[in-house]
C-alpha cells in the first residue's frame, strides 16, 4: 500500500479523477456483496430451521443489508448518483459482487415450493464471513478514511454473525452422517464460487496503487489461513484451494440468477422511484 | 425558548436531546445511549452528530427525524442539521449508568464494561439479578439484543450485546 497517500473526505476525492474511478470501482465491489446476500438472505424468513434461526437470520440480514447502504451512501456522496437507485435500478451488468452472493438458496421459488438448502446457507455465509473479516482488516486501513472508518464500525458488528455461524458450522460438522455429507456437498458448491471474492476486478492495479485495500494475493492467503483452520478446528477434511471462476462478477460478469434477484427486490421501487417511504 | 448568547446555547439542546428517546427502548434517551457525540450551533442552524449502535438499524430515520423535531422547537432555530458519523465508533461502553439502570428497568440487561468478545459474555437477569441465565438466541429482536432466560426467576429477557 502507499502508506503516505490519505484522503479524508468525498470533496477531497473527487479532485483526484483516478482516485475517484478506482475508489468507486471497489465501492460497488464491497457493496454489491453485502447487499446480494443480505437479500438471498431475507428470502430465507419464514423458512430457517426453526422461529430463533428466523428471527437471527433476518436481524443479520437486516444489519448487512445496513452495511451496504452505507458503502451506496459512500457512493452518493461521490457522485454515482442516489444509493436508492444505485441498489434497485441498475442493470444486472453494472454489478460487481462476486457470483458465490448472487447464487440461489437452492431450487424452487421463495413462494412456491421453495427447496432451500440450508447447508449452503451456512456454509455461504461462514466462509463469505471468514472473507469478510478480511477485508474489513485491510480497509479499517483505506487511504480513503471515511472507508476506514465505517469498516473499524462493521467489524464489531460482523463478529456476532460470525460467532453465530460458526455454532451452525460446528453442529452440521459433528452431526449426523446426512448432515456432514449435506455439509461436504455444499461446501463443493461454495468453493466453485469463492474464488470470485478475492478479485479486485480489471482496475485491481490501480486500487492497490491508490492504498485503498491491500492486494489480491495477500488478500487470499489470509482468507487460505483462517479457512483452513476452520477446517481443522471442525474435523473437515481441507477441500484445497478455490480455483478462479468462470465468471468474473467483478467484470460485470453474472449468470441470470443476479438478474432474477434484481427483479424480484427492485419491483416494488420501479413502479415508484419518487414516492416516499 | 429562545436561543441564548454564549455558551449556554449548546447546554439548551443537550438538555432537551434527554427528551429523545430510543425509539425501541422508550425509557431511554439518546443522550443516555451515549448516541450523541456533539452539538454545535452556528448562528441559526444546529448541528448534532450522532453514533449509530448498530449500522444496520432501521431505528436511524426514526431517531434522525425525532431529533430535527424536538430541536427545531426552539425559538430562532432555523435548520436542525442531524449526521451520522462512525468516528468514534458507538460502543457499549459509552451508555451512561443511568442508562444502564434504565434498561435494567425496562427489562434489558445492560452490556458489561471494557468487554472483550474472546471473554465470556456473563448476563445477570435484570429481573432478580442472577447469574444463573442462559443464552436462547445470540440475536433478539433487534441486531443489538440478545433472547435470554432466567434459570432463577423462570423469565426470559433481553440483553444488550457489549460492542
């Protein structure tokens, strides 16, 4: 990182068009994430397990989802245009999550016949999470301080989701023989993903240059550290390292499941942009 | 009320930002929570920065406009500017000890002092003050309470996580 490099207010950045390009580029990254899980999250209320699991999955969706709005606000203040419309109207192309968020909660629909797995649910959100401490860490050290500041903020918070999701991790893991082998199948189905979440996207270069996170590489061994001794601390078997996706959700890259979601979050807002809520 | 020379003009509006409550846990006022982190008055506009608990908190809007309310009464106020700013981060530790018997009050255990999160998180029961309780469900009705229940007094209550 260029450590000298400090930029503390959205004014101050917009002075700065290279800055601002890369700063805004991994804006959406870090928002798109949080705002695509938080919904697959919420499409999972009234399904969990049981109503404590309903009321802690959606309480940790809501806060996630307040995550994102903070980075889209961040975003406003830069001059995207209006968080509102930066989560609901953009097109499915314009996003920069990562395609592991966008993934559906399983077969069926939220209404009808929903046949959700709740294995991926958590095996998504425990690793998404361990990514997630990541990250954080390195931006609490953003040359872009309003950026360092709200992360120091949301690492507090993100530490009872993880404590939460680790209890779900260790009990499917020394469980019966159908829940570990759920488990080994949907860990599969992550690790297909999970790659995508360590790519900073085809302006990495100038996002690393400016110090505003730390590069891929360094990025991804920490995550390789903490995943591995999750593994071993819940007597999995270590699957190896995730390869690099197809798709490349940081390129704008996504399958049709991102473009379904939109849809169906955006529906009520597009027929009212204006009104008031 | 109308705005005074001097000093005393921020001492008026932290008086009355003790009338705003959490909209979740009415007996308890912002000020209380350790949610306001400054006020200042620049001719006719006031200025207060709030600390949000948790980001996540639908409660915000409600806190933002409730505030724009109370102040704006006041005599020559023109603009209640209300921002919501994460430096210092809200911590747990920041709730004054009124606070924290108000919320024993209203049935919510406080979150202890100078927490660590690798430290046990002991609960006493706000009810009959046992420590005899046990964890139901890490996240309540809001992200910043915790479901709990008293093995001594046979009630469940609520506790506030320690960030």
């Amino acid at each position: 990182m260029v450590s000298s490099l400090r930029i503390e207010s959205a004014e101050q950045a917009m002075q700065n068009p290279e800055y601002l390009t890369a700063l805004k580029e991994l804006l959406f990254q870090v928002a798109d994430d949080d705002f695509i899980l938080a919904h697959r999250g919420s499409e999972w209320l009234g399904l969990a397990p049981h109503i404590e699991e309903d009321v802690a999955f959606s309480s940790m969706s809501q806060d996630m989802m307040g995550h994102a709005v903070m980075f889209y606000e961040m975003l406003e203040a830069l001059g995207a245009g209006k968080a509102d419309d930066l989560a609901q109207l953009r097109k499915p192309e314009d996003f920069r999550n990562a395609v592991l968020v966008e993934r559906m909660n399983g077969t069926g629909d939220y209404i009808e016949e929903p046949h959700y797995d709740w294995a991926y649910a958590i095996a998504r959100c425990y690793f998404y999470g361990l990514f997630k401490e990541v990250r954080s860490e390195s931006l609490a050290n953003s040359s872009y301080l309003p950026l360092a500041q709200v992360s120091r903020k949301t690492m507090t918070e993100h530490r009872y989701h993880m404590i939460h999701w680790q209890v779900w991790m260790s009990q499917l893991a020394n469980s019966t023989e159908e829940a570990r082998n759920r488990l080994a199948n949907a860990l599969g189905k992550v690790w297909d993903d999970i790659g995508g979440l360590f790519i900073l996207g085809p302006l990495a270069a100038s996002i690393v240059k400016h110090g505003l996170i730390e590069g891929e590489e360094l990025l991804t061994q920490r995550w390789l550290e903490k995943a591995k001794k999750a593994f071993d601390t819940f007597g999995l078997t270590w699957i190896g390292k995730p390869k690099t996706p197809e798709l490349n959700g940081r390129a704008g890259q996504h399958t049709q499941e991102l473009a379904d979601a939109i849809d169906t979050l955006s529906e009520v807002y597009r027929l009212d942009p204006a009104a008031n809520w | 009320m109308a705005l005074q020379e001097g000093l005393l003009q921020e001492d008026v509006f932290w008086n009355l930002l003790e009338e705003v409550k959490d909209p979740e846990i009415p007996a308890v006022s912002m000020v209380e929570m350790g949610m306001i982190n400054k006020v200042s008055v620049e001719d006719d506009v006031v200025s207060v920065e709030v600390l949000p608990t948790f980001v996540g908190c639908p409660a915000l809007e409600i806190m933002k406009s409730a505030i724009v309310k109370k102040l704006g009464t006041v005599e020559g106020v023109r603009e209640v500017q209300v921002n919501f700013v994460f430096e210092p981060a809200w911590s747990s530790d920041r709730i004054s000890d009124s606070g924290r018997e108000k919320l024993r009050e209203f049935g919510i255990a406080s979150p202890p002092c100078k927490h660590r999160i690798e430290e046990p998180w002991e609960v006493k029961c706000p009810y009959c003050g046992s420590s005899h309780t046990t964890m139901e469900n890490l996240f309540g009705p809001t992200a910043c309470r915790s479901i709990l229940y008293c093995k001594h007094c046979k009630n469940p209550f609520e506790a506030m996580k320690p960030i």
